[in-house]
C-alpha cells in the first residue's frame, strides 16, 4: 500500500489483522500488529479484541492474558466484547474460576456482560459437569432481563 502511495489506516490495519488470524497467519499477524504500531497507529479497542480473540483462537491464551493485562496500563477501558473474548478464551481451556473472576472484575469495572458473555460461562459450566453454578448464572440472566424466562 506504501508503495502505491496509500497510507495504511486503523481500519485497513484491523481488517487485514482479522484476515491473517483468520486464516491461521498467527505470527504474519502479529509482525503486522508490531509493525502497525511502529508505524505510528495506536491500536484501538477494536483492533485489540480482533488480536485477543486471534491469540486466543490460536492457542496462545497466556499471550491474550498479557495483552489483555496491558490494556488497563495503557489506559484502555475494555468493552463488553473484548471481556467475552477473553473470558470465551479462558473457557475453552478449561479456566472456568477465572472466567468467573473476570467476570466479575467486568462488572466492578462498570462493563455489564451480555447475554452472549452469560451463554459462554454458562455452556462452559454445563459442559463442565457444575450445573448449579451453571444455572445460578441462568437465572441471574433472566433476572437482568438478558433472556425471557
């Protein structure tokens, strides 16, 4: 794109990081990640839920939880998505206490989780074998009016 004269954007950026992850170019996406910001381009929220959820995905969940981590450093305010992603991520291996526990820290953070951050904890402890936490998160989600009972 340099070469055409065309200067390369968050957008333009983030998309062709979603595709490399999608795709499975796990480390081209990441040197473009790296080169994007030397480059001058401050990831956004958005750009950083497309890498937690590529990290994740892709089996470098310790690498998500590093990031996600930095976020708060940096000053970022993470949002219902990137919340789901990491606690989708930490599901998928099993991490089902820190899912909880970030969770929780999301509501503290004053990020109320969606129905679709309820219906991942939740498939997760039913797949688990703890249906009673399972379905104590059930009806805390049809209590928040996030499904209809």
């Amino acid at each position: 794109m340099h070469d055409r004269g065309q200067l390369a954007n968050i957008v333009t950026y983030s998309s062709l990081l979603d595709a490399l992850f999608n795709i499975k170019q796990h480390d081209k996406a990441l040197m473009l990640f790296n080169q994007m910001k030397e480059s001058g381009i401050d990831p956004d929220i958005y750009t950083y839920s497309i890498l937690l959820d590529g990290l994740c995905k892709s089996g470098r969940l310790q690498n998500a939880k590093e990031i996600f981590q930095d976020l708060f450093i940096k000053g970022y305010r993470p949002n219902v998505r990137t919340y789901t992603i990491m606690i989708n991520g930490l599901c998928k291996e099993g991490l089902l206490h820190e899912a909880l526990a970030l969770m929780t820290k999301m509501e503290d953070n004053g990020c109320l989780p969606d129905a679709v951050t309820y219906e991942t904890i939740i498939r997760a402890l039913f797949g688990n074998g703890e249906n009673d936490k399972a379905e104590k998160l059930l009806r805390e989600m049809i209590s928040r009016g996030l499904l209809q009972g």
